[in-house]
C-alpha cells in the first residue's frame, strides 16, 4: 500500500480521522511528510510544529528518523481518534450522523422515518460515507423524498381513487417543491419499497416506469393512434393523437383486423406512414413503458381483436423484452411479437455472457431473444429496421 504523504499539517491530520471514520477497527493509521513537496525549509518547520503539537496534546505518536535524521519526522499514528477530534474541533461522523438523523426524523413531523432507511443511513454517515448522493451534512435533501415516497405508497394503495398526475403537480402537492421527484427519482423509489415492499416490487422496471404504472408522468403524453378510426378517416391522416383523459371518445368504422403496438415514436410514424395505408390495423404507440391510460387502451383493445392478432414491435433488448412481457400479461398471455427476432449467426458478440435483469417464462414469444441476448447476441434498436407490415392472416 503507498504512503500517503502531505505537506499541510491540517490536511494530515484530517486525514487520519476520514480514514479512522472509514474502518473505526482500523489500528494502524499513518501519514508521511511529502519531503519533496515542501517549497523551502520554513515551511517543513510549519509542518513538523503543527504535528509535534498534536503529538503533545495526545492525539498522534511521532516517528523520527535515525542517526543524522534523529530530529527530522517520517511519520506519524494516530493514537487517540477522540483527543484529536477535540484537538482540531472536529464533531465525529458518530455523533454528527445521529444529530443528522435527529433533525430528519423532527423535520419529518408526522410522516415516519422508515426503519430500514435509518438503520442505513446510520451505517453509511457513522462512516463519514453517503447513502445514495446524500450525506449527513446534506440531511435535509431527503426530507422531499422521504415525503414523496409515502405519498407514492398511499398512492400505490388507492391506486384507483387517485386521477393521474404529472411529476411536477404531483411533487408540489406532497412536498412543495415541484422538481424534487425528477431529482430524486432512485431514492424516492427504493424509500417507497422500504415503507411498503408490495409498492414498486419489480426492481427490474426503472423508476419512471414504476411511475408511469401509478398514472405519473414526466409530461402527459397523448396517445398516438392509427387504424380504422373514425377521426382518422374524416381527416386522412395517418395517426392520431388523442389526449389521455379521452381515449374513451375514440370510435372504430370498422373492427380492427389487428393491433401493433410500437416502441419507438420513429418506427411508428414510419409503420403508419409506409405499412397500415388502409387503416386496417390498429397500430398504438407505446412511447416507451406503456403509461397508464395506454395500458388502459391496450386492454380494452384486446378485447376487440382476436387473440392471435395482437403484436408488438420494440427493440430486441433487455429493456424491449421487458416492455414486450409487460404488455404480454396485459393481454393474457397471447401477444406475439414483430420484427423481434435475433439472427444469431450474423449478430453475435464474441465470448459475451449477460446477466438478464428479469425472468422470462419459457413459453413468451420473445424468450429465444431473451436466451440469444443472454448468450452473447447484440442488442438491436428498433430504428435499425425497416418497418414490414403485419401478416395478412
């Protein structure tokens, strides 16, 4: 292990108590003089006054050279973590992280500090160290997220009584700061599973996807829509957007023949504008994770259209297969897949095995993706491909 060496005294000595904070177990903590880093001999002498007055104080032991060096420092140990805080007025990590967790959970009112949450971040700031991006000196960054969590979990719960909401409208009712959930996302999700571990239980979803499911959204996006409805052909458009609060005024001229749902807002236009020119088809655009009122949408969809003309298209990887499962248990299990097939022999990656962040049942129309993924194939976007139109049966 290198020396760790310094040329201000102050900066050795808080070195001492980072590192002792760190590993408390620790007995043999050193810093070194960085004898070619001192300008002139003034400031050696500064620097070895400052550690023998430590030294006398009792909070380090000295080690001097040898012979001609019998005067000169080489190092010094830190013999008493609790003098030397006194020493250089420096409040413990111990006592400072419990002080912190003090004025969190009085902030808090009545909203409960999670039990899990307290026990980390005590670990974690004893230890000088951060939970997440935030530390003890910063306690008051989680007070949004703790707040946002409940309100998520409450959510979560009476799911069905609550109107969807965008982020921001949403973050400025429960914390009054209307950008806190974009900045906070990660933590407010796993504080949420702390407080209720049935609320947001698939860790393989990202957060915003866990928010979408719960009717937040970034920004309320339309629901993009081609296919024989009765807006579309009175305009002659292509696709249609609708906004979520009236999917339920969307009227059919005629049953769809079947139902794509796509990824990718370029693969859409494009398969609207080159692929469904009779509108035969439904094709919805999923925009990623389906929100809310496109699931909505899509079951009430699939209750028009025979079951073996229900597909999706998305990118062949981890994060498509995913979206394709989700939308595939929506649909009972019969959604087939478009243009999600891997040519392993051309796309492969050399020795690659991955780890897939999710299970997939054998009997998903995407699971030889799934184990060509795993085994080594590249993922593919969907924009790569050329849109082809759904079988004519």
């Amino acid at each position: 292990m290198s020396k760790i060496r310094f040329t201000n005294a102050r900066e050795a000595l808080e070195s001492l108590l980072d590192r002792h904070e760190a590993n408390p177990a620790s007995t043999r903590l050193f810093v070194y003089p960085d004898v070619e880093g001192f300008v002139h001999a003034h400031s050696v002498e500064l620097f070895e006054k400052q550690l023998k007055t430590a030294a006398d104080y009792g909070a380090i032991s000295l080690r001097f050279g040898q012979g001609r060096r019998r005067n000169i420092i080489e190092a010094a140990k830190l013999t008493n973590p609790d003098v030397l805080y006194e020493f250089l007025s420096r409040t413990p990590a111990t006592r400072q992280s419990a002080d912190a967790i003090s004025q969190l959970t009085r902030s808090l009112g009545t909203i409960q500090l999670p039990s899990q949450l307290r026990d980390e971040l005590l670990e974690k700031w004893q230890r000088a160290k951060q939970w997440g991006r935030y530390s003890a000196e910063n306690w008051e960054e989680l007070i949004c997220p703790i707040q946002l969590a409940h309100g998520i979990v409450e959510r979560s719960r009476r799911l069905n009584t609550h109107p969807d909401l965008d982020f921001r409208t949403f973050s400025r009712r429960v914390c009054g700061n209307s950008k806190a959930l974009e900045g906070n996302l990660t933590a407010v999700i796993s504080i949420a599973r702390q407080i209720d571990p049935a609320c947001c239980a698939d860790e393989s979803h990202a957060p915003v996807d866990h928010l979408s499911s719960l009717g937040l959204e970034k920004i309320p996006q339309p629901i993009l829509i081609s296919g024989p409805v009765r807006q579309l052909r009175d305009t002659g458009w292509s696709f249609l957007g609708v906004p979520p609060q009236q999917i339920g005024t969307i009227e059919y001229v005629t049953r769809p023949r079947a139902l794509l749902t796509i990824e990718n807002y370029v693969s859409f236009v494009r398969y609207c504008e080159e692929c469904n020119p009779s509108q035969a088809d439904l094709v919805l655009y999923t925009g990623g994770f389906p929100s809310r009122a496109t699931q909505a949408l899509f079951k009430q969809i699939c209750t028009l259209i025979p079951s073996n003309q229900l597909y999706h298209w998305g990118d062949i990887d981890f994060d498509g297969l995913r979206i394709f499962h989700f939308l595939d248990q929506l649909a009972g299990g019969q959604l087939r897949s478009h243009q999600m097939r891997i040519d392993q022999p051309v796309n492969r990656a050399a020795d690659e095995m991955r780890t897939a962040p999710f299970d997939l049942p054998v009997n998903s129309d995407v699971y030889e993706s799934y184990c060509a993924l795993k085994s080594g194939a590249l993922p593919v976007e969907q924009e790569q491909l050329d849109p082809v139109a759904l079988p004519s049966n």
